[in-house]
C-alpha cells in the first residue's frame, strides 16, 4: 500500500501484519529496543538485535501491545538463525509515520500472489481451494510469511505453516476445521490455524473442541470468551 493513503491502512493493523520502515524508523528502533525484565541485555545479544532491526529486508510484526503509546507500535523481528536451539527474536518500538507499507496475512495472499504461493510451497494448494469451498478466508504468518517476503531461509523441515482464517456468516468453519486437519494426518504437514474472531485471534483447535470458553488474543487485550459470544 502507499503512502497516500496511510492513515486509513493503519487503522486496520492488527496482530501479524507485517510492516516495513524507513531507514530512519530503522534507527529509531535500534535506539529503542524493547527488553523484558528476565531478559539479559549482554552486549553481544544487544548487537545482533541492532543488526536484525536494521535489516532493510526484514519486515516488522505488529505484535500485542502491553500498553498504548501514541504515533508509536511495538513490533517483533525475527531472525532467520537459531541460538541455543531457539529462534533469534526481538521487539522495538517504531514511530507510526516511520512506516511506509504493510501487508496483512490476508493481503500477503490475495489476487495473484496465492498462486505463486502455492508453486512455492505446494501443501497449501488444497488448503486454500477447501477454504474457497468452506466460504473461509486464509491468510498466512509466521516463518513462511517471512520466507515469502524477505527470500531467507526461515522455514525448515519441521516449521508447520502457520494460517490465520476468518470465516463468514455463511462459512463453514469447522467443516474447513475437519479438513484442515484430515489432510494433516495424511501428508504429515502440520498446521497452526488461528481465527480472528471481532478483532481478536482464537485457537482453531480450541474452536473445534466445542468448549465453553476460549482466550482470544486481540491487539491490546487477552480475554476469555463465552462459547455463544463467538459463534
């Protein structure tokens, strides 16, 4: 998206979209690097998280957000190594008008960019026709979502894809729910499917137990939900 129309794409940002920012949002974030209180901020940790942020090809992630700070987004990167056998991550804070595109899960999918998914990475090709028949929407994130983008190795032989879905009044989520993981028991793929449920994300998993409350992650907030608030 452009810059001529920012203010209204912002509006829309929620958990996964992915942003890219300027060189000098890129500073910023360098210089404002986001610690929590268990975390050891050793001078060797501090210099690849400079590195990572400042990686012109490394998009943001809008991630939750523990409290509201005006014109300014806390935004996860994410390195395409390990260390320790975990992946290398970190948070920054990154002023609003630093931010020149973005692209949701569902945008990162949509039009013509689906099928080059798809011939890039084949086990989604029944996932997003099944979707179409179920009347559900499919987005992506996570390690793929940065593969896609960014051309670097972030997925290995045991990444699951990770799908972010919503469905209509007419969609039939837990027959595409079903499917999902049908089809994961016979090609060995693992799935990590979350829906977004009035602004907030819900295990799919969690959907098709038929439990009485599920936790819903939003942009601001955790909460717990009643079975009928969501359905």
């Amino acid at each position: 998206m452009e810059r001529n129309n920012a203010e209204e794409w912002k509006k829309g940002w929620n958990r996964h979209t992915l942003i890219w920012i300027t060189p000098e949002g890129r500073k910023y974030a360098a210089e404002h690097i986001f610690s929590w209180q268990w975390e050891e901020d050793e001078a060797e940790t501090i210099a690849w998280k400079r590195l990572l942020v400042q990686d012109a090809e490394v998009p943001g992630i809008i991630c939750r957000q523990p409290e509201k700070r005006e014109g300014f987004w806390l935004a996860g990167f994410s390195h395409w190594e390990y260390q320790n056998g975990s992946r290398m991550r970190m948070l920054a804070y990154v002023p609003q008008e630093m931010v020149w595109k973005s692209c949701s899960p569902f945008e990162l999918c949509a039009g013509e960019e689906r099928e080059r998914i798809c011939w890039k990475y084949p086990e989604l090709s029944w996932v997003f026709t099944a979707a179409d028949r179920f009347g559900v929407e499919v987005g992506l994130y996570g390690s793929t979502a940065l593969e896609w983008v960014t051309k670097r190795p972030y997925r290995n032989r045991n990444s699951d894809f990770d799908l972010y879905i919503r469905s209509g009044k007419e969609g039939q989520l837990k027959s595409f729910g079903q499917e999902l993981y049908r089809q994961e028991q016979r090609q060995g793929v693992r799935f990590d499917a979350e829906v977004e449920i009035n602004g907030f994300g819900v295990k799919l998993k969690e959907l098709m137990e038929n439990r009485k409350t599920f936790l819903g992650k939003g942009l601001y907030d955790v909460e717990l939900f009643q079975a009928k608030d969501l359905i």
